[in-house]
C-alpha cells in the first residue's frame, strides 16, 4: 500500500493495458487507506459546472475521474491547491477535514468518489467559514486498522453449483438529480447485497469489443455501464440470458457460479465493477468447459 499523510495526496492505481480496453483497480485498505463503506459516481454534469463544496469532520475519501476531466479544489485550513484529474488510473486521496470544491467539469465527466463512512448528514461541514474554525481543534475518529477478512462465511458448494441465470438481478440503483447533475451512490449490504472490497473499472474499449468471459467461485459482483453502453451475456451451463446495460443508475448483480460476459461495448464505455471479494486468480473458472465440468459434477 502507498504511504498516506494527513493530506491531500495524488494516488496511482494498477492499470492494466490490454487492447480490448485498459483496467484499472482499487482495493479496500490497499491502494486506499481505508475500507469502503460506500461509492458513488457523478455524471451528466453539464461542461464548467461546480459540485461538491463541502468537508467531512471523519469520513477519507478517494475522487477518481473515470471519463473526461475537471478540478479539486482542496482547503487544508491554511492554503488552497488546485488538482486537475483526468486520468482513470489515478485519484486524489482526502483525510478528514479538507474542504474541497468540484469544478470545470469537461462535457460527459464522469466522477467516481469511494468513502470510508457511510452516508451522514451530521459529517459534513458545509460552509467554509465553520470549516476554517473548527480545523484546528478536530480531532476525526480513529479508523479500524484490522485487516477485512475475504469472506465472513464460505459458500456452500451446493448453492454455487445450483446458481442459474435467475439468481442474476437487474437493479435500479439510486438516483439523485438536479440541475448541476446526477449521483448514484451504493451503500455496503444495503443499496447493494454484499460489502464491496474491491471496485475496478474497464476504459479506453475499443467499439464492438468483448471482454469478460469467467465465473466466480466465491466473488459476488455488480456491474453497472458507468458511460456508454454494453450487453452482458450470462450462462449457468443450461440456460442464456442477455442484458443490456445502457444507463449509470442500473446495476446488474452476478452471484457466484454464474458465467459472465461483456459484450458490444459502444464507443467511450465504462464499465464499473464493485466486488465482495479482493482479487485472487483461484476464485475463477476462465475455462467454460471446466466451468461446466463443475456444475455438472
């Protein structure tokens, strides 16, 4: 894990180059010093607008520009910098206490903002002058350094090998609009039926690509077309079913021992990718045939 202060601080994630379209990932507590509790993504902003004046008396935070670009504005209490993100491949981590303005969003940005808090209203600090007198005195809550556990409880092989396409759920997510935007934010095991630890997300997809093309053993996932559009095709060794991802507040969820695969991606598509579980290459079946060896075991 990268060193974090207590500031603000430019963090580069993983990227992963493929010419299908590029990767990138953060893990909980890995490339970002806290665990999540909740994500959320702003888009249709319209060019040159302003979000997002506000500080947090405890929550960190990591702001990532997953298309387009625009500016954080940080106040430490004493001096004010200006970041310019533009990159998916890297963010703008935050501790507690910094004010922070969003603004000279690009046409179709689109933000993605990770939280180590959920949502609550007694957090933030709206207005700058109140920031400005209580930064030298707060002290934020400690956070919980314990490692996250993979899984609380191991599947039941049974229920993974029984897992069919009608275990998939396309779900609304929540959305809040207004003039500035929309945001869609995602809550651990209330908006979304697992606790996420690991969110990637694919760019940079050439039109018409594929990608995909696993299951998981363990690994719930969420997929949602962050920007743009896809298919994704699933598969329980029986039975296929297609759905069309085409709007940021539709999430698809994908249970374990069910085959997933992205397909016709259109043109400046993200695919946004929220997981219960960390990485680990043992969690996958990347061979459908020894894929449907196990579910006909």
């Amino acid at each position: 894990m990268p060193i974090f202060e207590e500031k603000a601080q430019i963090v580069q994630f993983p990227k992963f180059l493929d010419e299908r379209g590029n990767l990138s990932v953060v893990e909980s507590q890995k490339q970002v010093p806290f665990r999540f509790r909740r994500c959320y993504w702003i888009y249709d902003v319209p060019g040159g607008e302003l979000r997002g004046s506000h500080a947090f008396k405890n929550q960190h935070e990591v702001i990532v520009a997953l298309s387009g670009s625009f500016d954080a504005v940080i106040h430490d209490g004493k001096e004010e910098k200006r970041y310019s993100l533009s990159r998916s491949y890297y963010g703008l981590y935050l501790p507690p206490m910094h004010y922070r303005t969003l603004d000279n969003f690009s046409t179709n940005s689109l933000a993605l903002v990770i939280s180590s808090t959920p949502y609550d209203e007694d957090d933030y600090i709206w207005e700058r002058d109140e920031f400005c007198r209580l930064k030298p005195t707060w002290k934020p809550a400690l956070q919980e350094n314990t490692a996250e556990a993979n899984c609380a409880q191991k599947p039941d092989i049974a229920a993974v090998k029984a897992a069919t396409i009608d275990d998939c759920k396309l779900l609304t997510l929540p959305r809040h609009s207004e003039r500035s935007g929309s945001l869609t934010s995602l809550e651990n095991s209330k908006d979304i039926p697992f606790d996420v630890k690991r969110i990637f997300y694919l760019y940079d997809i050439p039109g018409g690509e594929n990608r995909g093309g696993h299951a998981h053993k363990e690994c719930h996932q969420m997929l949602v077309a962050a920007s743009g559009a896809f298919d994704v095709k699933v598969s329980d060794g029986k039975n296929e079913k297609i759905y069309r991802l085409d709007r940021p507040y539709y999430g698809l969820h994908v249970p374990p021992g069910v085959w997933a695969e992205e397909l016709n991606f259109s043109s400046g598509s993200i695919c946004l990718v929220l997981t219960s579980h960390e990485f680990d290459e043992s969690d996958y079946w990347r061979s459908y045939d020894k894929y449907l060896e196990f579910k006909k075991a």
